[in-house]
C-alpha cells in the first residue's frame, strides 16, 4: 500500500476514535488502537510506527517474531499484542516477543504460562479470550464459565491479568456482546477491554472498548485471508 494512503487511513481512524470517545462521554485518551498488521509486511509497519503507531496486533507467533524481533531494534518503544489463538507449542515463543496476550481462553494455557514465565523469567500482560456468541467454531471461553476462569487467571496471574477480549459472530448485532464483555470486565474490576475492529471500533467504543483492533482499514485488505478465530 503506498505510504501516503496508509497514513491517512491512520489518522482517519485516530479521528474517528477521538469522535467515538467524545460522543459518547469518555477521554479520547482512555482508548488505545491496536493496529492490526497480520499478514502485511514490514514495510507497511515501519510507515505506521513513523506517523506514531506503537501498538501492534499479531495472530500468528511465527509471522509476529520475525516481523517484529526486527522492528523492535529499531522502535524499542513499540508494543505487540499477540491476538489469535494460541497454541501451547508457541507459549514459550509468544512470552519472549509479546508485551500482552490478548488470547488466554483456556484452563491448559494456564499451566503453558506458568511454565513459559517460569523459563522466560518474564510473563506479558494477559487478556482473557472470551467467546461471548459462545460459537462452536471460536476460540474463547464460554459465557457460562467466564467468571470463574476469570478468578482462577486471577489466582494464579495477579495483576498481570489486565482485561477480557472478544470478536462478536459475525452478522449480528455487535452491541449486546460489547456490552456482555464490558459488563464482564467491570465485574472483575479489570481495567482493559478489547472489542471492535474496522467495521465496529465505534459501537465498541460506545460500549466502553479500551482497547480496539484495527486491521483493514488501516493497512488495507490482507493479502491472505483467513478466517479469525
Ligand atoms: C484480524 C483481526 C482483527 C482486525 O480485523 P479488521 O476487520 O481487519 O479490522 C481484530 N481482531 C482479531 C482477533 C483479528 O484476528
């Protein structure tokens, strides 16, 4: 994408966020973007880093690391959030690149951290994954046992368990799920809520979204797809 289209996707959706916020009562500050950069190459995210992103969302381990043990020598300041599922085998790997796993949606990925922040010597903020369409096909945990996975993460994390995360089904209402997240996240007195992409960052941010996932609309349409889990 040329640089000058990406920049102004940028600061078009910076705008957009700053008017979501403002309409619905809440400090445009109190939102973050995470730019989403899966499958878009390096070049893309050093134009994005320039015109001041430094939040970053990844959904595979393997495409993160590479891009992103680069990046980061030259952008120390940059943050990665890793945002697909995560695979026990790449628990070790996701600890050593991620600054937050927005993606602990199940009890054996406990253990996978403990042992991993055991080895590391360092455990990334944590976000807990849930499924709030409860979707057989998504990964999250259900609506039913999010409460008391959220304690047991509690338990063992502390505060390095920062907020809950969600991606509504597709083609229905998003709102009752934001708010199903929000509410979730409140309840727990968690301060990070991650919901809302290209077609729904606003609705989330009225919803009460801290944190919301950009991809196509800033880096344009990916040049593989594949389904979001
Ligand atoms: C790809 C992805 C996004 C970004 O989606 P867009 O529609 O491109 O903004 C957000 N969250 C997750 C979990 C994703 O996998």
């Amino acid at each position: 994408m040329l640089e000058q289209t990406l920049q102004n996707n940028l600061s078009l959706i910076r705008h957009r966020i700053e008017k979501a916020a403002i309409q619905s009562g809440r400090l445009p500050e109190t939102i973050k973007l995470v730019a989403v950069s899966k499958f878009h190459p390096i070049e893309s995210i050093q134009v994005a880093l320039k015109a001041g992103q430094r939040i970053f969302g990844e959904n595979r381990v393997q495409e993160a690391k590479e891009k992103f043990s680069i990046l980061r020598e030259a952008w120390p300041d940059l943050k990665l959030h890793i945002i697909g599922t995560l695979q026990t085998n790449k628990v070790i790997d996701a600890v050593k690149i991620a600054d937050t796993i927005e993606t602990l949606d199940r009890p054996k990925l406990i253990d996978a951290l403990n042992h991993a922040a055991d080895k590391v010597g360092y455990l990334p903020d944590l976000l807990v994954q849930v499924n709030t369409g409860n979707e057989p096909q998504k990964s999250g945990i259900s609506t039913k046992e999010a409460d008391a996975f959220i304690d047991l993460c509690c338990q063992r994390f502390g505060s390095n368990i920062k907020g809950v995360m969600g991606i509504p089904p597709a083609n229905e209402d998003p709102i009752p799920h934001f708010q199903f997240l929000s509410d979730l996240g409140k309840r727990h007195g968690l301060p990070e809520i991650s919901m809302g992409m290209s077609a729904d960052f606003e609705q989330a941010i009225a919803s009460g979204a801290t944190l919301v996932r950009v991809g196509s609309a800033i880096f344009g349409p990916r040049p593989i797809s594949k389904p979001i889990s």
